[in-house]
C-alpha cells in the first residue's frame, strides 16, 4: 500500500475533463428548470461525474437528487448509476468502508440494466477500492474483467486504464517488469486514441518504475513530461500530485531546496480541494525534505500533520507519519524519541498486517463457503434437470418403441415382397450374366482371329520385304558390275552410284516405314512398354526387337535390315543385357509377351 497516493490520484476516470467549467455551469441552471424525469437523472449524473474528484459535497449532492428522482420514476439505470458514483466520490474523500458498500449496492442494480458501459466502469472502480485496501489478487481480476467489457462495447480509454492500473499492482508488489508491459499496452492506446490525460497518467506510472529500478534521472524526466501535459489541461488535482511526485524524487536525489520548492506548490492546491490525503503525504514529504537541511519547522510540521492524520483516522497514513518523526527525530540525534515513533510505526503496521492477513482469512472463508453452497445449489439443480429429462427420454422412447413396432410390420410386408422381386431380379441378372459371358468369348475369340489375321500379314509383309530386299540386293551387284565395266565413263559412274546410294537408303527406308507403320497398328503400345523396360534402347535395337517378336530368325531379320547375320545376333546380346535376360528363347519369349 505504499503507492496509495498514486493509486488514489490515477483512478479519476471518465470524468468529462474537456467540457469546460462554463458547460458544467450552463447544465447546472438548466437541470434547475428541468422536470422530473430520466433526462433530468442523466444531467444530474454528469454533473456528479464531473464534480467527483473536484468537489465532493457538490458532486454528492447532484448524485443524491439523480437517486431520489430515479427511485421516484422506477429508473433502474439512474439508481445503478447514482449508487456507483457515490461510491467514487467517498473514494476520493478516503471513506473506503462507504465506498465498497454504494459500489456493492450499485452492482445489483447495473447487471439488471445490462449496461456493460456501466458495469466496465463498476470494475474499474471497484478495483481501485479493492487494490486501496490491499486485495490485489482480487483487484488483478476485477481490473481485467473491466477491460474485457470495455474491449467488447470499444471503450479504449477506460480499456488502457485497465492496463495501467494492473501495472500499478504488480509494480507495487515488486514485480516491476511486468509491470512496465501493462504500461506500454496502456500507453500504446493512450496514443492511439490521442487520450493525453490517460498519457499523462501512464508517464506517472513509467516514473515510478524508474524509481523503483532506482533510476532517478528517468524517474523525474516521466514526472515532468506528465505535469506538463496536466498543467496545459489545467486539472489541480493532478498538478499537484506530479508536483508531490517529482518532490519525492528530488529528495530521493538529495536536492532538497527544489523539492522543498516544488513541494510547496503542490500543498495550496491540496487545500483548496480539501484533499487531506493529498495534503497529509506532502506535508510529510515537505517535512523530510525540510529536516535534510536542518529546518527546525520541519519538527513542527511532521507533528501536526500528525494530528491531521489522527482526525481523519487513517492507521496507514497514521503509520506513515509516525515513520517519518522517526527519521526527524534519528536525525537530530534524539534516539529515545526515534525509537518511541518507530515503535508505534511497528504497531500499527503489524496491527494493519494482521488486519489484512484476518480479512483475507475471512474473505476465503466466506468464499469457500460460498462456493460450496453455489455447488450444492448447482448439484441439485442437476439432479433434478437430470431426472425431467430422463421422464421426457422415457416419454419419447415408449412413443417411438410403439411408432417402431408399427414400422416394423410394415417393413416386413415390404420386405418380403421386396425379397420376391429380388428373386426374380436376380434370375434375370443370372441369364443377362450368361449372355455377356458367351458374348465376351466370341468377341476374345474374333479379337484373337482378327489378331492372328494381322500378324499373318505382318508376317506377309516382312517375306515381302525379305525378298524385295534380296531383288535390291542383286540389283545393286549388278549395278556394281556394270560400274566396274565402266570406269572410263565418269558421268555413268556418277550415275550408278547415285541409283545404288538411292537403292540403299529411301528405298530401304520406304520398305521399313511401310512395315512400322502396319506393326504399330496391330501392337499399338509395343514400343511404349518396351522402352519401360529399357529406356535407353538403340533404334536399330527397337527394330530388331519388333522383328523378334515376329518369331522371325537372324538370316530373315539380316535380309530385312540389310546387315549381316553377325550383327544382328549382336545386337540381340546387347538387347539381353540391356533387357537383363539370357538366351534366345528367352529373349524371343519376353518380347512376344509385350
């Protein structure tokens, strides 16, 4: 609870800041004049907003009206309303017992308006309360339930609030780097949303982490910039808590005459708004800063701001001051005294700790009990959900046992004719299935004739070609003859030859085109299945493996290929090794299966 100050100052949220005082003044003649009904309520409500954390009496009174109206006219929404900001304006007088019961007392009426506007500024608030009296576990949930409902209606401003006051808690419980990403996500929508209060409001947070980190240089830097932005907004409040905020670090830097100075500045503000906790804790701080430099006031300072605290019955701040007349006293050597203040600093601390330690026993206490009644509540709920259920289960199942016998007689009948006329499908199929099969061995059997029939011609074809290529083969001695005969007459050997080279090539060509073309239609995929195989087969390979599977012999294949009867059979070793297969038969037997 050491940050409580800060904690007070940072919650003023949702107040209209922007409106002007010459607004608020307009609205207050108007509600004057305005009749009873739900505008008059929400009129009143701003001006109970507004005047919150500015003036608590004024701000009291409009929100003391906007309930008695609201009740009068049955307006659920006012009354919620009226309840939640008159918890916030007993927060900011340090009245937290009459904070926690308006704000308890409101939450009843929001969750019937289903105002989630509302109820995300409920948890907000609530929060604050919670985190002010030392619940922080509590305070982590209701602050993050508060940012899911602002993340669902859109609000980022009270959404980044949600984020910097969690940061709040973990830097006050020690936790200081998590704490600055709550900031940052803070900041980056305070940005985004050009919300310079809110930024204001995240530098004073980003500066007390650097103090935390005993960074002071970048602590005071962060309190200046937002005392800047705050003194252009003109917002005392918040002015003077950055002035008591760059005091402390002052202090902290052993610059006491600037603290002194500024600290001073910050007290009148206090006092005008009549802010005793603001004023208590700079007092405290002027006091420190006053005995550092051996200011006999500053004794005389820490004793009635001692009295102060007394009147306002704060322990903690009670506790605080008592700390501090401790360190004037050590410091001026007067040890008895110093001790007498530490030792009522220890009791009050101890007695707050049990205090805490007893309420947190109590609240888990009340908790679990809670629960279990909620669970017993939830298992007979169950239970009996269950049993209706199981009747209406039992109903539905006899209804459809009896609908399923009905069914079932039909289905029967139907079956047992559906049964007849399956029979009698099914010797039909049977004759059908007779008939495909004779004809699909009559067309295998004509397929294996017109088969048989092509590869005769083939056959035909390939003596044909033999002995055309034997009558060229004589042709060609002949001609070779009657170039010997002639070897004086160069035109003739010019001539002859040209007539052997054409006999030798287009027409052994042509020949071998022709026989291609007729194997190609009578084994289509030959080539394509042969190639699978061994794709780096040779043409004169692929030629003598098509008449291979002619069954023809190496003498025939020689005659048709005009090569000799030795390189033929080496081709076909080269076409067994590349087709990994040895002997003859073997070869000839593999390719006629292809």
């Amino acid at each position: 609870m050491k940050h409580l100050f800060l904690i007070l100052i940072l919650c003023t949220i949702q107040t209209h800041i922007f409106y002007g005082q010459k607004n608020f003044d307009n609205i207050t003649d108007e509600v004057s004049t305005m009749p009873d009904d739900t505008s008059k309520v929400n009129r009143l409500l701003l001006l109970g907003e507004h005047y919150c954390s500015r003036d608590n009496d004024k701000a009291l009174m409009f929100l003391q009206e906007a309930y008695t109206i609201s009740m009068n006219i049955d307006y659920p929404q006012g009354i919620g309303k009226s309840l939640m900001w008159q918890g916030r304006v007993y927060y900011y007088k340090s009245n937290f017992d009459l904070s926690n019961k308006y704000l308890d007392k409101a939450k009843k009426i929001l969750e019937t308006t289903d105002d989630i506007n509302a109820l995300s500024f409920w948890y907000m608030a609530k929060g604050a309360d919670m985190t002010v009296g030392g619940d922080y576990v509590r305070g982590i949930e209701v602050f993050k339930k508060s940012i899911e409902l602002s993340k669902k209606i859109g609000n980022k401003k009270r959404e980044s609030t949600g984020y910097y006051s969690i940061g709040e808690i973990l830097r006050d419980r020690g936790d200081v780097n998590k704490a600055m990403k709550y900031y940052e996500e803070a900041l980056s929508i305070k940005k985004e949303i050009s919300d310079t209060m809110g930024i204001a409001n995240v530098f004073s947070c980003l500066a007390y982490s650097f103090s935390s980190l005993g960074m002071l240089d970048s602590s005071l830097y962060y309190h200046k910039q937002a005392l800047k932005i705050r003194t252009e907004l003109k917002i005392d409040r918040h002015i003077a808590s950055s002035e008591m905020n760059i005091g402390e670090i002052l202090i902290k830097m052993g610059r006491y005459d600037e603290a002194i100075k500024i600290l001073k500045q910050a007290r009148p503000i206090f006092e005008s708004l009549n802010e005793m906790t603001g004023l208590i804790m700079v007092n405290l701080k002027l006091a420190e800063a006053m005995n550092c430099l051996a200011n006999p006031k500053a004794l005389e300072l820490a004793n009635r701001t001692l009295q102060m605290t007394k009147d306002i019955n704060n322990q903690y701040l009670l506790s605080v001051s008592y700390h501090k007349l401790s360190d004037i006293y050590a410091f001026r050597n007067d040890y008895k005294k110093a001790f007498e203040y530490q030792n009522k600093y220890r009791q009050i601390a101890d007695s707050l700790f049990n205090s805490e330690k007893d309420r947190m026993l109590e609240e888990l206490e009340i908790k679990f009990q809670t629960e279990k009644k909620d669970n017993k509540i939830h298992y007979l709920t169950i239970k009996n959900q269950t049993q209706r259920k199981n009747n209406i289960l039992l109903a539905i199942l006899i209804f459809f046992f009896a609908v399923g016998l009905i069914l079932l007689f039909f289905l029967l009948k139907a079956k047992s004719t559906a049964f007849k006329r399956q029979q009698q499908l099914r010797e039909q199929e049977h004759i059908i299935h007779l008939q495909e099969n004779k004809l699909a061995k009559q067309e295998k059997r004509l397929l294996s004739e017109q088969l048989e029939s092509k590869n005769r011609e083939l056959a035909s074809k390939a003596l044909e070609m033999i002995r055309m290529n034997e009558t060229i083969s004589d042709i060609i001695e002949k001609m070779e003859e009657l170039n010997s005969l002639a070897h004086e007459d160069t035109k003739i050997l010019s001539s002859v030859k040209e007539i052997i080279h054409d006999l030798e090539t287009n027409t052994k060509q042509n020949i071998w085109k022709e026989f291609d073309k007729i194997f190609k239609n009578i084994h289509s995929d030959f080539y394509a299945r042969l190639l699978e195989t061994s794709p780096d087969l040779t043409s004169t390979e692929i030629k003598t493996a098509a008449l291979l599977k002619l069954n023809l012999s190496t003498k025939e294949i020689a005659a048709i290929t005009f090569k000799s009867e030795g390189g033929i059979k080496t081709t076909r070793y080269r076409l067994r090794k590349k087709l990994g297969l040895s002997g003859d038969d073997k070869l000839v037997a593999f390719l006629m299966q292809i």
